[in-house]
C-alpha cells in the first residue's frame, strides 16, 4: 500500500467568457503541487506550504487543500488520516484557479494512497468543498478542468468534458497585481435585467457549438460576454486596451480568466496565440504593469500523480 504520494494541477481558465461558474479549461503553464502522506491518526494537518508570496492558512478547515481532504475524509471515514505539503506555482489572486490548484492536487494525491480509489467524478464534490473556502462560492469552473483536462462543463452534480478543436489554442497573460476572488465576486451582487440573460445564453450556446463543430465563426461569436465582465473589467488596470489588442492580433475573442486580473484570448492556431499574448503583454506595459504570458491549447492537461511510495 502506497502512504506516500506527490501530484501536481495545472493551471485554468475560469468562466471562458460566457460560462460563469460552470465552464472552464486548463492549460499547459504554472501548476501546484502537493505531497500527501498517510499518517496513522485520522484527520489533516498542513506542515509546509512553500513558494507563496504571501502567508497561507496552515489550518487545515481553512485551506483548500485541507478542506477538501477534510471533506473526503467525512464522507469515506478512514482509520488512518493525511498530512499535507503545497507547493505553489500559480500565483495567488491571480484567476489561474490557483486555490482549486491545490485542492485538486491534494485530492488526487490522497486518492492514490487509498485502498480503493474513487473515479475523478467522485472526487469532484470534496474538489468543490475546498475551492469553496478561497471563493465563498460553490463552483466547478476550476476543480472541474482539472480533474479530467481540457475543456469541461461543471454543473452542480456533473462533468461533462467538450471537445476542444486541435487547432484551438489559448492565450494567456497574467499582470503583476491581485485581484481576489471574494472582491471580483463582489462585483456582481447588483441584479441584471432578464435580457441580459438570454444574450449571454445565446452566446454560451454558440461557444458550445462551436467547439462541437470545430466552427471558429461560431466561437467568435459566442465569446462575447455580456453579464460578468462588464462589472469586473474596471477592476483590471488596462483591461479594454488589452482586450483589444488580442483581438487586433487575430484572437477569436478575449476576456477575464476566472476572476482576474489574468485575460485570455482564444484563437485559431500556435501562432496567433503567440502574437496575442506578446500584444496583451505590451498593452499591459502600457498601462505600467509588467507580465507573464502563456500560450498552449484549449485541450489542456488534467491533474495527475507524479509519484508514489510505500
């Protein structure tokens, strides 16, 4: 029996545009780590969290990592417990999914020392449980991608991954400032008219559709986002002028990634890709903010172990 397991989450790409808290992807770029342990008293402890740039809770309950082993543990009862060490690679208040990073991490490094693993669908509620406690939400768009890679649809109780064309790629580019979940998430708590409603419905239908029919036509219209970004975009110092500019470089659509600071733009090919983030990345410097960019396709990895020992 395994008591020793090493796993690593990538980074995502929250919302795309038009699926508020039930769409997203991952992408090939910064990732979490996480090594858990098998101890012989039930229940979590956080001993180590390395690689942040500022002070995480140790508290298990107040982790996410923690809290979504707490949540496995609850629902499995275990006669042994975890012990837990993160590593971070994707910055914080960064809208990279970074605290679903290390709650998925944990929960699959967790779920390969146990004596009958569960599926990553039956994982996906405790993933849930502990991105909760960074965002105050209950929400899939991040943990989702990250448990089965690539584009995913996260509904309360279900996964559904979406067919992401070969030739769809994605840019990204994070500014070096934070934007924190709870605060974006804020921004939202006025009412929207029903019409508003129904546009951005039409515009998640046609993103669907496309990545179903591999129509970028139809991904062009569809990443229009009408409900989210509208009220979030004044957070982000220079956000119009670098949404314009990936679509100037031939980008599909561009818009906030989760719930910023970071912008992705999706578009046809390696190489438009790379000309959007290299333009987000200078429109950003115009605006006095220097960056990091990536640029990797939709269909990106999902969470997997990097290691085990007995």
């Amino acid at each position: 029996m395994n008591i020793h397991a090493v796993a690593r989450a990538p980074a995502s790409v929250g919302n795309v545009a038009v699926g508020f808290d039930i769409l997203g992807h991952t992408f090939a770029g910064p990732c979490d780590e996480v090594s858990v342990r098998r101890i012989d008293t039930p229940g979590v402890r956080i001993t180590a969290i390395r690689g942040a740039d500022r002070s995480l809770p140790l508290a298990a309950a107040d982790n996410t990592a923690g809290a979504a082993l707490l949540s496995l543990c609850a629902a499995l009862r275990p006669d042994f417990g975890f012990e837990i060490e993160i590593d971070k690679g994707i910055p914080f208040g960064s809208g990279l999914g970074g605290s679903a990073a290390s709650s998925v991490a944990a929960l699959v490094a967790a779920n390969a020392l146990l004596e009958a693993p569960l599926t990553r669908e039956l994982l996906y509620p405790h993933a849930v449980a502990g991105e909760a406690v960074a965002s105050g939400a209950r929400h899939g768009d991040n943990v989702g991608p990250m448990l089965l890679g690539g584009l995913v649809l996260a509904t309360t109780d279900r996964l559904l991954h979406l067919p992401a064309p070969d030739w769809l790629h994605v840019a990204v580019v994070h500014p070096d400032c934070v934007l924190e979940t709870r605060r974006a998430r804020e921004a939202l708590a006025a009412p929207y008219p029903l019409h508003r409603f129904v546009e951005q419905s039409a515009h998640l239908a046609m993103l669907i559709a496309g990545c179903f029919r591999g129509d970028a036509e139809l991904l062009r219209a569809g990443l229009r986002d009408v409900l989210v970004e509208p009220r979030r975009a004044p957070l982000i110092p220079g956000f119009v002028a670098v949404q314009r500019s990936a679509i100037d470089a031939g980008a599909l659509g561009a818009s906030i990634s989760g719930a910023g600071p970071s912008v992705f733009a999706w578009c046809d090919g390696a190489a438009t890709a790379a000309a959007a983030t290299a333009a987000m990345r200078e429109a950003f410097a115009a605006h006095g903010l220097d960056s990091e960019g990536w640029n990797a396709p939709v269909a990106g990895p999902r969470a997997e172990v990097l290691r085990c020992a007995t």
